[in-house]
C-alpha cells in the first residue's frame, strides 16, 4: 500500500523545487543569498568587539527591557565587561529586576563600591562570560576623592597602577575601550573621569538594544584609527 | 614663518574679515563660555592632504592658526583658554617629530618672552601645564620666564598643555596631597573635590566648552577630571582649518545645551568652595604653589 506521507512529502518537496527553480528564473536565487550571507559574516568578522563596553545614559528613559537587550547583546558579541553609568541612579535601581536574568545567562552583576555578594550575585568573575557593573552616580569624581583618601596614608610615592588599582578594587571602575553615549546631552555627565583616557566615544539617539543598533556601534567603533599618541 | 605669528591675541582686528562682525554679533548675543579648552588635532594629516614639504610644516601651521583662534577667543569674549600642545604619549613619536615640536615650542616661548611691550600692553596671563620634568632645562627656564613675566596680567590667561596627561596631573595632585598629610599639612577627612581641582595643574579653573579637532571622537587623556561634566564639542575640520565659522559653530552648540548640561550640574553636586576651607588649608596650599614654582623655576 502506497504511504500516504511519503506521497505527501514527496508532493511537497516537488512544489518546492518547482517554486526555487522559478525564483531562480526570475532572479530570486538562493546562490545569491547565500552569497549575500557569506558577505555579511566576512563583514562581521572585520568588526572590532571591545572588551570593555561603557554605555552612558544622558536621559532619564532608562527601561529594563533595553538594558536586558544590552546584556544579551554583549553576550552574544563577546564583550567581557559592560559598564551602566547614569548621573541619576536609575540604572542601579534597576538591579534586583535584571538580576534574575544574569543569573540566568551566568552573567556576574555588581554595583560600584558594593560587594558582589551583598547584591546576592552568586555567578563569581573568574566563572563569568560577562562582566556587567553599575555605576552610581558617586562613581566619578568622589570615587577618586576616596582613591586619594587611601593612598594618603601610604609612606610610598602615589602612581598611576596604585590609582587604578584602588579603582578597580573599590569600585570595579577600569577603563573602558568604547563608551556608547546615549541621548542628546553632549557632555559626559560626570562618567568616572579617570577611566576615559583613550576611551572612543560612539553617540546615538537611543539605546541599541536591537542587534542591528548594537552591530552599529560596533562597526563604528572597529573603524575608528586609534593611535595612542603615536 | 614665526614672524607672522599672532603674539598678541588683543591685535587679532587685523586678522578679522568683514563678514566676522555680523557674526560675532549673533554669537555674543548670548552666554559665552569663560574657559574654552582645545584639543589641536590634525596638523600631520593636514600636512599629507595638502600636499607639506613635511609633518613639521603641518605643525607650523597649526601653530600660525592656534594665534589666529587665541585672538578670535579674546575677541568673542572668551577670557581663559586651555591648549593641549603636546602629550606625554607623543613622546612616543619620532625624534624627529618630537624634536622638530621642540624646537618649534621653543622658537614661539622664546619670542613671547622677547615682545616684553607688547605683552605688557595685551595684559594676557601665560600658563604652562604638564609634566615639567620631561622638559629640556633651555625649555624650563623659558616656561619659567613667561609665566614670571605674566603672572600679574589679568585680561585673559592662555594655558599651553605641554607634556602633559589628565592622569598623570591627578596623580601628581594626588602626590601632592599625600605629602601635605605625611608633613601633617592636611587632616584625612579634609581631602575633597575642592582640594583635588586646586592641586591640579589648572588650579580650580574648569573649562565650560571642550573642542576636539579632526574628527576623533576622544579626550586622549585631556583634562578628564576639568571636563568630566563641560560641554564636549567634536568638529570634523583638521586644526589648521579650524576657522572662525567653526568656532562660532561651537559656541553655538555651548549655547543651545548649556541648560541641559547645568540641570546634570545640580545632580552631580560638588562640595562648593568656603573660606573656612581655604584658612585650614592655607598653610598646605602656599607650600604647594612654592614648591610647583621652584620645580618650574619660577623663583628667580
């Protein structure tokens, strides 16, 4: 007896071929679109993934849903730590709500100054695919009022490592290699200064939390000549 | 070429084009910035895209064009301006660069100390900013000489960052407050904000308008600490084609955001300066600016 399905299956396979092969006829060819696939990845290859992404938020409209987009898109691009910084607070109010999800995604989460247990992270930074720190508004300028507090008691002469690694320490605060600055206040809003040394500044309108956004950014920070006074 | 060099910004009338009035008109119509900061890029791409003899041609005219925008500033208004001349990081460049930017360095100081009159007549007050250990003792003196031969002058002051980067003017700031607390100078819990802007390079002085040349869209160690809430501007002309429309650009833009960026002022609230302040510091602060002279070789 004849299987039905297999007539089935072989009646939609037929359709398909019939329906490919006058694509091709018309132009529409799946060649062409694998060819227009392979020139995307080798696009994608050229682009530059920092390894420290900074993102500043200039405008209080700060949503979760976009920060969690953020997190993922750094996931997925390989960036090994992100920092949020608004001069507001209102990325770290956000914690407790994108915390589920980075213990999800196995995604190390703390707060500038905090303890990384306190806020109940249980995924450690040597364990973690991603860093991502929030910054509080005190990160700037008082982070380093209380760095010069500590190195004043010491008897040796202060440096620029000892500086940065009381920074590091105290406040998870390193340098970043690109600051995504989001929103239309053309300054840096108080954004840790000692950080942004040779930091590339990529502005947009709105936060990229879709891929293509992300992407972007990304492409238009692999462009930039970076020269560190040579 | 030195020779036709703007020495005093106060004679930059000669330089104006008739079009420059009407313009300075609209821009002074509104709130100028009191300081104004430059990062001078794009004097060696200007040199290879229009064809120089050579990189340190593209630097002389850069420097030609730096009088040119020092007199426009005074002109509009503006009454301090900071210069990023030249980075510790560009010590990283060839000698013969680095060596010809030397010179070149040298050349100007030393015909800014030579034009006595004029400078007495322009009443501009000169500042060198950086790491003066880095410099060539020739170098020190003359530094040393024109901020001497200045430091009473108060129509508009014109700081050169020469050897310089934001981190290491915060980390000698912070060495110098930790000496004042090993000489019993300062107390722990009197180290603020406040201290930290007056033991930089700057002195307190803040700019209000940051201008980056060329396109670049970076601070490259720049006054990370005076700008970490001024208004940046990028412009994408090179240094020796900024002009007075770009200028006037920028102020523009300084104009049209200032609100915003004080609204972020008021959330980034700094411990204001109070007298009371200053009296308790007193002791440690005139031991600091004694001792930044004498490694300057202000004392004579």
């Amino acid at each position: 007896m004849l299987d039905l399905y297999a007539l089935i299956g072989m009646a939609v396979r037929l359709v398909y071929s019939m329906v490919m092969m006058a694509c091709n006829f018309l132009g529409y060819s799946t060649i062409w679109a694998q060819r227009e696939l392979k020139r995307r990845e080798l696009d994608t290859s050229r682009i530059k993934t920092p390894s420290h992404l900074a993102v500043l938020f200039s405008a209080r409209s700060i949503k979760q849903d976009q920060v969690l987009a953020l997190i993922k898109n750094c996931l997925d691009a390989g960036v090994r730590t992100l920092s949020l910084y608004d001069p507001w607070n209102d990325v770290v109010a956000l914690e407790h709500r994108i915390l589920p999800f980075c213990k999800l995604k196995g995604v190390r989460l703390c707060v500038s100054g905090e303890t990384p247990t306190k806020n109940g992270t249980a995924v450690d930074a040597a364990n973690s695919r991603l860093s991502v720190v929030l910054l509080k508004a005190d990160s700037g300028k008082k982070s380093l009022v209380e760095v010069c507090k500590q190195l004043s008691s010491s008897t040796q002469p202060v440096t620029i490592p000892a500086v940065n690694d009381k920074l590091t320490s105290l406040y998870s605060i390193t340098e970043p290699d690109l600051l995504i600055h989001i929103g239309d206040v053309p300054s840096l809003c108080g954004y840790p200064p000692w950080s942004l040394r040779v930091t590339e500044i990529v502005t947009v309108s709105q936060t990229p939390s879709s891929k293509a956004a992300f992407e972007n950014c990304l492409e238009t920070y692999s462009k930039r000549d970076i020269r560190l006074g040579k | 070429m030195l020779d036709e060099l703007f020495t005093d910004p106060t004679e930059i009338r000669k330089g104006f084009e008739w079009w420059h009035i009407p313009l300075q008109k609209i821009i002074t119509s509104g709130q100028i910035p009191r300081h104004v900061a430059f990062i001078m890029d794009g004097n060696r791409r200007f040199a290879r895209k229009t064809d120089l003899e050579s990189i340190q041609r593209g630097h002389e005219k850069g420097c030609e064009q730096m009088f040119k925008i020092l007199g426009w500033c005074h002109e509009i208004g503006i009454k301090e301006v900071t210069l990023y001349s030249f980075s510790i990081e560009n010590f990283k460049r060839s000698n013969e660069e680095v060596n010809g930017l030397m010179q070149l360095t040298e050349k100007i100081l030393t015909k800014l100390v030579k034009q006595k009159e004029r400078m007495e007549t322009a009443q501009i007050r000169y500042r060198v900013y950086g790491n003066m250990t880095m410099l060539s003792p020739n170098l020190r003196e003359l530094v040393g000489r024109l901020q001497r031969m200045t430091k009473h002058y108060a129509k508009g002051q014109v700081n050169f960052c020469f050897a310089y980067t934001a981190q290491d003017d915060m980390n000698r700031a912070f060495e110098w407050i930790r000496k004042g607390v090993e000489k019993g100078l300062i107390q722990k819990n009197q180290i603020d904000e406040w201290l930290i802007s007056r033991c930089l390079d700057t002195a307190g002085s803040e700019p209000d308008l940051l201008i980056r040349t060329s396109g670049e869209l970076r601070l490259s160690d720049f006054l990370l600490w005076q700008c970490s809430n001024c208004h940046v501007y990028f412009d994408e002309d090179l240094w020796p084609e900024f002009n007075f429309v770009n200028l006037c650009k920028a102020i523009l833009s300084y104009q049209m955001n200032i609100a915003k960026i004080d609204r972020i002022s008021k959330v980034l609230i700094c411990k204001s300066y109070d007298s009371k302040m200053f009296e308790d510091l007193k002791e440690f602060l005139e031991w600091m600016d004694e001792e930044k002279k004498r490694q300057t070789e202000l004392i004579e």
